[in-house]
C-alpha cells in the first residue's frame, strides 16, 4: 500500500459527493482507497491490474493538486500519460514574489495557462504553491520548461513563442524548426 498525503481542502473532491467520485476512482483504476480526512492521507493499494494500480497515486496525487477527478482519470487513458508537479515555491524569494509569479503563469484572465494548455496538448492547473501537469511526456516538457521560463522571468511573448514552436514541432514531427545563428 502505498500512501499519498493531500490538502484538506481537497478531500472532499476526492470523496465525492455521496463517495461517488471516490467509487469511480475505485473502479477505473483497480484500487482501494483508504482516506483519513483528519490528516488527509490516503492509502492507495491495487486490487486488480498491477499495471493500472501503478496510476492510482497519481490519480490521488493530482487531485490533491488541484485537477478535477475526470482529468486525473486521464493519465488511465494511456500507458505513458504522466503527472508533473512543478513547485513554484521554491522559485520564489518571499510570499509577494509567490503571488507575483503565479499570477504570471496564469496570465491575465488565466490566458497563459490557457495558452500552456491548448498549445502543448497537457492539462494545466495552478493551485496553492505548485503547477500540475498532466499529459504525454513530450508535452509535458514543453510545459515544464515554459513554466521554468516564466519564473526565470522570461517576456510572455518569448514563452508564447516557444509554445507555438513546441505546437508545430509536435503537430508535425519531423519538421522542426532550425534557427541559423549567421
């Protein structure tokens, strides 16, 4: 068994209403879920297929950081879906330079993490201190390292940039982009 410790706040999205999000996590993913909403630990331990049980932290761990339970049961859709956690908080000297940085990946009215999403393939969720990514590992990275731009404190047309390029080299493999330096 494994455990998996999340926020409180987000407990009760796990359980679901009813425990029915709690269930279908149960079923998809050929688990049992064991959760002490006192300190919110869960306990993951795999009733069926080993190989979807593998998922079942992951599951719980995306949830707690912040993705709705339908786009958690994504990483169930392929064998090398993955989960990212990028921590924000290490990236920042104080609590102001936290709020000023995560309001730069979100962007105005959320469009940079709008952007992120469409432009890379991956789901995108902000939430407390860290950035949760969830997709195919090539768009992930693309993610990864457009957030690592942001709190390098990259220009938002420089990282918009390199989405676009990230776009088309993954919409068309094998005719990526060169830039000459002469």
């Amino acid at each position: 068994m494994q455990h998996v410790t999340i926020p409180q706040d987000r407990i009760g999205v796990l359980i679901g209403e009813g425990g029915a999000t709690m269930r279908e996590i149960e079923e998809e993913a050929e688990i049992r879920l064991d959760i002490d909403s006192e300190t919110g630990s869960v306990g993951v331990e795999t009733v069926g297929d080993p190989v979807q049980g593998l998922k079942g932290p992951d599951i719980v761990k995306a949830i707690g950081r912040g993705f709705a339970p339908d786009e958690a049961l994504t990483l169930l859709d392929d064998d090398v879906m993955t989960l990212q956690v990028v921590d924000v908080e290490s990236a920042t000297r104080n609590k102001n330079d936290l709020t000023r940085q995560k309001g730069r990946l979100i962007g105005e009215n959320g469009r940079t993490r709008q952007l992120m999403e469409e432009l890379s393939g991956a789901s995108v969720v902000i939430y407390g201190t860290t950035v949760g990514i969830i997709g195919l590992p090539q768009a992930v990275e693309v993610v990864r390292n457009a957030v690592e731009m942001i709190l390098d404190g990259a220009p938002h047309g420089a990282v918009y940039s390199y989405l676009e390029r990230k776009h088309n080299e993954l919409k068309n493999p094998g005719m990526e982009y060169h830039q000459f330096t002469g």
